[in-house]
C-alpha cells in the first residue's frame, strides 16, 4: 500500500463526473460505485459508467484503478484503458442505489438514521498517479451529507465550503455489515451485530419498531436467542405475533424457551392453535409441559399472569440454603426480589426479601426472616383483584397457590403494570 495520503471524496461528489479516455474522448458519467462484498467490502472495485450512443443509453465498466486520481478541482475522472462490458451486477453491493436514503441503525444513537451520504477515500499509487484502491470511509447520517447532495453539480470546494458549516454525523464503515438481501435484491444494513445485542432489550425493540417489516425480520432473526427473547417482550402482542410467524418454527421454539414461562404462553395463546401447537412440538419437554400449564388459564386471571420461574427454598433451611439457591436460578435473576419458603409438600409457609437475605448472617434459620404477614392469591383470581392486592399491600411480587396452597407460581410487578396499560 503506497505511503501518499489519501484524497478524500464521497459518492455525492463523483456520481454523475464526466470520465474521458487518454485522449480525451468520453466515456460516460459515472452512474455507480460496484463493491465486491465477497472479495472486499471496504473498497470499490469499479465504476459503473452510463453513456448515450445512437440514441440509447447503455453502461460499461470501469476499474477504480484504471482511473487517474482527480484534484478538488476537477470536473472529470482520466481513464487509462476503455471501460469493458458491464457484468451482472447482482452480486454486487451498488453504493447509490443500495446506500444512499437506505435506513441503518445507528447503535450508539439508538435509533435507525437514513444514508445521505458515503465517504470515500483515494488511495493513491506512487509511480503513475492512478488510483491503487478507492476505500469507504463512513456513512454520512447527518446534515452535512444531506447538504452536498442538494448543491451537487457546483463546483466541489463551493460545496465542500457550504457543508462544512453544518453539524457532521457519520458512522464508520468498519461498523456496518450487511443483511441478506430480499427478494427485491435491495441490501438492507445492520450495525456490528455484537453491539447491537449488548444495549437493553427495550432499546432494540423501540429501534426495531422503526424499520419495515422485511428489515425488522432480518434483524430480529439475527439477534441471539436469549436477547431475542427479551426483546420480544418488549413489544406489543401484535407484534410478537407477526415477529414470531416470521419464524420456522424451530427457530421460534429456540426464543420462546428463552423466555419467562408466563410470557411465553401468553404469546403463544395469541396465535392458532396450528402454530402454537407447531412450536410446541419442537421445544424441550420440560419448558414445553410449563408452557402447556399456563396456556390452560384465561390471561386475566392470576394463573394466566403467573410465572412457574421463581426461587423456592425448603422453610426449615437457612440463608446460606438460600443463598445457593439464587445461584443455581436459570431463570430471569433481575426479576427476583423475594425467596418463598416451602414445606416438603410445596405448601407456602413464607416470603423472604432479598435485601433481608443480603444483611443476615449465613447461619440464620429463612423463617426469623420471614415477613410478618403473608399474602398470596389463587389460581382464579381475577386480574382486577391481584391488582387491587398489588396496590394495598405495596407489593413486589405476590405469590399464587392452588387450593390446598400449594404454590403454584408468581406474579411480578411489571406483569401487573402491563395489564394495566393494556387494559
């Protein structure tokens, strides 16, 4: 790689340049930038060049480094051989057409931004002035971008002057990979899919709900099991529902065991019994019998609000029992703020906070803990009663219990909320 710095430049600056050979004959106007995603995504290979001949317009190609390197001033690219026949271009990456106004989504933003620009780089050769690379830099997603694209046909230091005076957003290249593409053949964008996965669940979904369907889909699928779960409670139920038909249903079962058992049976009751069923089929036996219970409850009574994932500890044991027991959750740690102490036959006999587990020496016996008054609910109650219960009694969570109070599973705070909002 030559030790010349770069020339910077962008696609706004060079779509639609006049090219000429050596002799000054034209070749045509630049039309688009070709980038061979699977030999190198950083650089443009070639130029697609659009000319009229005879009345008609037609394209050829052009490698970027059979081009001579221009100066700011310039209005025309130099050619050093003819451009040759333009290839099928459905494997290429076409920056105008698949970049510009093309949605991304902008990670430390939070939120999906249009392309209104790409920057580019001149990599220059040191012994005949020729381009030996002409790399993507970054995507521009602020005004700057968008500014030279509305000047674009005067001179390129006026435009340059105009568009500095602008607030720059840009997201480096290096942090956008590519999606499949659709039917359509249109590439759609992501940003490096190890950072998307790391922000909060609700973020992602807020940043899902602003892309198509196609494009949201193509995200969703590509998230890790465990966050695509966390993230698909996160929606409303009618887009779990189209999220989750757009899934085989291997893949679906694969989520829905990552999710708490409540708010998957939930999700699932939303759909046909033939899909339910379908993903049913293909999960694990235990999470799929956990599910299968609560789908037997109506959604607005405690057991169809319930979770079976909470921490249970024997009544007789001490914290240390407790202890080890938090440890060995599989569950959803950030819901638990309470351990219920339980006899040999599962019957409730206590509820302990987790901020009295942290202050208590290990050798205390669970039941000196145990908060003074114990409320609980049961399998039928309505939905307006656990929030009735929820409201006087201050409630974290509150725990539900057949008829021989057997405890059965538990209700979370935000569970209640939810409903609440929903109704």
């Amino acid at each position: 790689m030559s030790d010349l710095k770069p020339v910077l430049t962008s696609v706004s600056t060079l779509v639609g340049m006049a090219v000429v050979d050596d002799s000054g004959q034209p070749c045509g106007r630049v039309h688009e930038f070709a980038v061979d995603v699977r030999q190198d995504a950083a650089h443009v290979l070639a130029f697609v060049l659009k000319h009229s001949g005879d009345g008609k317009k037609r394209s050829t190609f052009l490698a970027v480094d059979q081009v001579g390197v221009p100066n700011p001033e310039d209005k025309v690219l130099r050619a050093a051989s003819k451009p040759t026949r333009t290839p099928k271009l459905e494997h290429y990456l076409l920056l105008e057409r698949d970049l510009l106004d093309q949605q991304i989504i902008d990670v430390d933003g939070r939120k999906v931004v249009r392309v209104n620009d790409v920057n580019l780089a001149w990599e220059r050769s040191g012994t005949n002035g020729h381009a030996q690379g002409l790399r993507i830099e970054e995507v521009e997603v602020g005004t700057r971008g968008a500014v030279r694209r509305l000047f674009k046909g005067l001179p390129v230091t006026a435009v340059e002057a105009i568009s500095k005076r602008f607030g720059t957003r840009v997201i480096p290249w290096e942090f956008v990979d590519l999606i499949d593409r659709d039917p359509a053949r249109r590439v759609r964008l992501k940003i490096e899919q190890d950072r998307l996965a790391k922000l909060h669940p609700s973020d992602i979904a807020a940043i899902l709900e602003e892309l198509a369907p196609s494009e949201r889909e193509a995200i969703f699928t590509s998230l890790p099991e465990e966050t695509a779960a966390e993230t698909l409670e996160e929606f409303d139920p009618k887009m779990q529902k189209a999220l989750l038909q757009g899934l085989k249903s291997e893949h679906a079962a694969d989520i829905i065991e990552e999710m708490d058992p409540g708010a998957a049976a939930d999700l699932l009751g939303e759909l046909s019994d033939e899909e339910s069923e379908a993903i049913l089929d293909e999960m694990e036996p235990e999470e799929r019998h956990e599910v299968e219970e609560l789908l037997e409850f109506p959604a607005n009574s405690a057991a169809g609000q319930m979770t079976t994932d909470f921490v249970g500890v024997a009544a007789a044991g001490t914290v240390a029992d407790a202890i080890a027991a938090l440890r060995a959750f599989e569950g959803d740690a950030d819901t638990i703020t309470e351990v219920y102490l339980l006899d040999e036959e599962q019957h409730l006999k206590g509820v302990v906070a987790l901020t009295r587990l942290l202050l208590a020496e290990h050798g205390m016996e669970l039941m000196t803990l145990s908060e003074g008054h114990l409320v609980s609910c049961g399998l039928k109650d309505s939905d307006k009663h656990v929030a009735e219960m929820f409201d006087k009694y201050n409630l974290r969570s509150l725990p539900v219990v057949n008829h021989d109070r057997r405890i059965a599973g538990v209700i979370h705070a935000e569970q209640v909320i939810a409903q609440l909002r929903e109704g």
